[in-house]
C-alpha cells in the first residue's frame, strides 16, 4: 500500500505539468462531449421526449417524468420496425461512398494536372481552390438557386440548348444527384491540394529512375506515384468518410427542412428527430450513437487494413 | 540486372517538353475544371448585382445596381448577425487555440501516462455527429440559462474545434527542435516558461493556422447555431441567412447579396491559411 502511494506522488511530482497543461482541454472534452456522450447514450435507453421532460417554465418546475427503456430503441431501430432506419443506412453509404469517390478521383486528376511546370499553374490553382473557401451553407444556397426549377440557371442554359428543364430538387433521385454534385464541388479542393502535397514529396529521383528503365507512363503511375501516394490517401478517404457521413448543412439546407425526404442521411434525420414536430430525444439519441457506432467500427477497421498493407510491403 | 535491355526500349520524351497537343489538351482540361470551379462563386456575384426581382432572368446581362446589397445592410438585421458571428468566430477561437495549444504542446514534448488516450480521444472526438452531442448539449445550456446567449455557442464551437486543433498544432510542434526547449531548461525557464517565451513565439505559424481553422469552423457552422440562438437579436449569418429563403418568401436577390457579403471575409483568412492547412492536417494524420 505504502509504495502504491509513493509510486502515484513520484509520478504526479513528475507529470504534474504535463498534466496540468492538458488540464484545460480535459474539462472542455469532459464537459462538452464527454458528458452529453453519456447522457445521450443514456437518452437512447428511455422515452424521453418534449412532453416527459423535465423543463421550468416561468417559476414553475415539471419534474422529467420519462423512464427506462432498456434496449427497446434500439430494437427498434435495428429490427426495422421504426421503418427509415435500413433505407437510410443504404443512402447514407452510397451518399458517402460516391462523394468520397468522385472526391479523390477528381481530386487526384486534377492534381497531376496541376503537378507539371507550365504556364498560369498558380492562376489555375487558386481557380480551383475557390469553392474550398466559400463556407458550405452560402455555397449550398448559391447552388439551390441555380438549380431553381423555374428561375435557376442551369435549367435556362438547358431551354437554350433546346432541352426540357429539369426539376432539380423535386425528384428524390434527381434530388440525390444534385446533393452529391454539390457536395463533389466544395469537396474536390481539398483533396486537390493534400494530393498535391504528397505528390511533391515523392522524391523526382524515383520517376527518373523508372523512366531509365523504360517504365510507361501508366507504369509509372501505377507503380511510383500511387504507392508514394499511401500515407496522404490513407489519412484524406479516412477524414473524407468521416466528414462525408456527418456532412449536415448541404442535405439540410438544399432539399430543405420541411416533411420527411427520402434524401435525408441519418444524421439529418437524427436531427429532424429531435427538433421537428414532437420532439423525439430518445430516438434521435439512439440514431446518433448508431452512428458514432458505425464510423468507430469504420475508422479501426480502416486503419488495420492499411497498416497490414503496410507489414506487406 | 538491368544491363541487357532490349534494343527496342521504348524512349520517352523528358518530362519537361510537351508536344503541342498535350499542351493544349492540358489547358483546356484545366480550364474547363477552373470554370467549373468558379462558375457558381461568380454567378452569384452577378445575380446579386442585379436588383431585387434579378435572379428571375439569370441569363439577362442587364439592370446592374447594387439596390440588394443597400437592402440587407439597411433595412435587415445582417450587420447584427455578422457583429455576432464575428463575437462567436473570434470567441471560439482565442480560447480554443489557447488550450488547444498548451495541450498540444504537452502531448508533443512530454511522456506522461495518459498521452496515448488522449491522442486517441482527440481522433475519435473528430467522429462525432454531431446528432449525438446536440440533444445533450442543448439541455445542459438549457439548464445553465446558456441558450441563446454568446458563451454558450462559443463554448460548443471549442469543443467541435479543439481536438481537431490540439491534433494540428502537436504536430507542428514535433517539427521544433527539441534542442531550443533544452536550451530554455538549461537558463532555468519552467517547462511552461519554456512553452511561453521560447516555443509559442516560434510556433505562430502554426498557430495561426489553427486559429484560422477554428475561426472557419465557427463562421460556417449550421446545425448548433440554428438550435441554440432563438431570438433574431442573437442569430449568427449561418442563421440569419436561413430567414431570406423561408417557407413563405424567397427573397433569393437579397440571398445572394448576404452570401457574397459573408463570404468575402472567410475568403479572406482563407487564403491566407490555406498553404499550411493542408501541411499541418497531414502531418498530423500520419505521425499519429
């Protein structure tokens, strides 16, 4: 016992500072996340909503009067009684799976492109940096206006083009078409220039060296660009998919905040959830760590596979 | 090994020349990008310079005058909303980047126990949808009489911010040499004395990219500000941007204007940012 406490003061009179320098930004994750985590998770295990929970009005206090569930939301949820779960789910990952694609492959052209001696490189570059800097919900409301049914755009240089115009936002499918458009063009930037960077670390000595040895062009690519290219692609698809599946402000402010859309993804719905109508805490609480669930079992999953690639090579 | 390679090898022109077709296969590719690129920035700009009613002819290059612009500074609340999306930005990142800093700066120098789950704490922080956190959130501030009030917003936007910075700047800090702290020791300055006098004054950059980053995040964020702020007196443009383009009315001449008019500064100190942004991120997401 008596050294269990000398070991613990040894250690704080050597960590104290260290200690205390990470203090602050403990009690913010503490207090901020830490605790709304675990009072959501324990949210999602009773049936609060806006009528059962306890809130003061004027000088009068309503006690909460919600109560345990136990897993019940969850079973809900998951057996697909509550009906939008699964239907979600498969739009939220093409949602994400297509974004993240189009992000990095558009991206990664454009990135080569730009990684060559030539004429107007800078100009080129801060022209495609542009919507990169433009924040998401003006960029979301610019497009919403050119995708107008009547008024927008877009559908003007269609009726020029002697085409019929098209009901952007109307149509579920076409209103998912036009999300991920939106979503592609503030994307791309990013991973233009992350590609970019890595692209510059590749040392010019190894394409020399291939080309020496007669290697194509494609080989070239293939076999000194993309391996140099690893460790920035691992880290940009895994804040891609992260970003992606939780990006809010695009689905919510382009197709709208009115009645239930089948272009909603989970996290607009959770939201939805909990501030439309009745407010649904214990629901939109399960579908949150649903979701937190869902990207931690991606996010490890995903890092084990490119560290065994890496024990491969 | 590679002495004896076939006398029919193909040769390659070196890198630096281009044939004149790929030149010019080049350029328009990077053309048609940029315009793609600018297009929607720049259509905006147009329909906002062309009257109230404008944006319902949007190929007509005609009636310029800037009655939308005179419109929202005049007779809407957005000089208010941008005062207080500027209190909550500047708010959110001062005391974002201060704890941020320290923290990061612990994590980067010092071996304590505890420092291998609070990187993974800063990682996983970063997955959070925000779903999660916002019932939560909202009934804390509610029963801390903090909704619709500045600190409450600011001190959410620290949370959303912080691990996210504290990640940048320990990378950053890893590219100081060690040598300068050892140094400070050696004069007999604190570890923190070190970190104040020595290392922040270093570190600007980076920290200037982190407050740039927070200031971001906090100009354009939706979903919080949208919930917690509820008297128009308190909206942030986030909000306040909403109200143009309701159920009811569609004022998209005025839109356009406000979006131009937020834009503009979020433009501004992203560009200035940008360069090291990019190099501060990865950095970070590698050396894990």
């Amino acid at each position: 016992m008596a050294t269990v406490v000398t070991r613990v003061r040894r250690s704080f009179s050597t960590h104290w500072y260290a200690w205390a320098m990470v203090l602050p930004v403990v009690i913010v994750l503490a207090v901020l996340v830490g605790y709304p985590l675990g009072k959501g998770v324990y949210l999602s295990f009773t049936d609060a909503n806006e009528a059962n929970v306890g809130r003061t009005i004027g000088v009068n206090h309503i006690e909460a009067t919600y109560k345990s569930v136990g897993l019940d939301n969850y079973w809900k949820v998951l057996s697909g009684q509550e009906g939008h779960f699964y239907s979600r789910l498969g739009w939220t990952v093409v949602w994400t799976g297509s974004c993240v694609f189009l992000h990095y492959t558009l991206g990664l052209g454009l990135a080569l492109l730009l990684n060559r001696p030539m004429r107007f490189r800078a100009v080129y570059r801060v022209l495609l940096i542009l919507p990169w800097a433009v924040p998401a919900f003006v960029a979301t409301f610019s497009w919403r206006l050119m995708f107008n049914e009547k008024y927008g755009v877009l559908n003007a240089f269609l009726t020029k083009l002697g085409m019929d115009p098209v009901d952007w936002l109307g149509d579920a499918t076409l209103q998912k078409v036009s999300a991920v458009a939106v979503n592609v063009w503030l994307g791309v930037p990013f991973m233009m220039v992350a590609i970019l960077g890595g692209l510059q670390s590749i040392p010019r000595e190894l394409h020399e060296a291939a080309e020496m040895d007669g290697a194509t062009p494609w080989q070239r690519f293939r076999y000194v660009t993309l391996p140099g290219l690893k460790t920035v692609s691992g880290t940009v698809i895994l804040l891609g998919v992260i970003w992606t599946f939780n990006m809010f402000q695009v689905i919510y402010l382009l197709i709208g905040q009115g009645a239930s859309s089948e272009s909603e993804i989970l996290v607009t719905y959770a939201y939805r959830l909990a501030f439309q109508g009745v407010r649904d805490y214990a629901g939109s609480a399960t579908y949150g760590i649903l979701i937190l669930s869902l990207l931690l079992v991606f996010a490890v999953f995903y890092r084990r596979m490119l560290s065994r690639q890496e024990a491969v090579r | 090994m590679s002495t004896a390679r076939p006398a029919g090898a193909p040769k390659h022109r070196p890198r630096e020349q281009r044939s004149r077709t790929a030149s010019a296969a080049l350029h328009t590719a990077l053309v048609a990008a940029s315009l793609v690129s600018v297009f929607p920035v720049a259509f905006i700009v147009f329909v906002s310079l062309r009257g109230r009613d404008g944006w319902q002819e949007p190929t007509r290059p005609a009636g310029f005058d800037v009655s939308n612009y005179s419109h929202i500074l005049g007779e809407t609340k957005f000089l208010t909303w941008f005062g207080n999306s500027v209190i909550v930005a500047l708010g959110a990142t001062v005391l974002g980047v201060l704890i941020a800093a320290t923290a990061g700066y612990a994590v980067s120098r010092m071996r304590f126990p505890g420092h291998r789950p609070l990187m993974w704490t800063f990682l996983v922080v970063q997955m959070f949808p925000m779903a999660v956190l916002i019932v939560p959130l909202y009934n804390i501030l509610g029963d801390l009489e903090l909704l619709d009030s500045y600190t409450g917003l600011i001190v959410t936007y620290c949370s959303i911010s912080v691990p996210f910075c504290a990640w940048m700047l320990k990378g950053y800090f890893d590219t100081v040499p060690v040598e300068i702290d050892e140094a400070g020791r050696v004069d007999g300055l604190t570890p923190f004395g070190t970190f104040w006098r020595l290392i922040v004054p270093l570190a600007r950059p980076g920290l200037a990219v982190t407050g740039f980053y927070s200031f971001i995040t906090a100009w354009g964020e939706v979903a919080f500000a949208t919930q917690f702020m509820s008297s128009e007196e308190h909206y942030t443009l986030a909000v306040g941007l909403q109200t143009f383009v309701g159920q009811q009315k569609a004022e998209w001449g005025l839109m356009t204007a406000a979006a131009v008019l937020i834009t503009i500064p979020a433009a501004l100190v992203f560009f200035i940012a940008q360069r090291h942004l990019v190099a501060g991120l990865t950095a970070g997401g590698t050396k894990g």
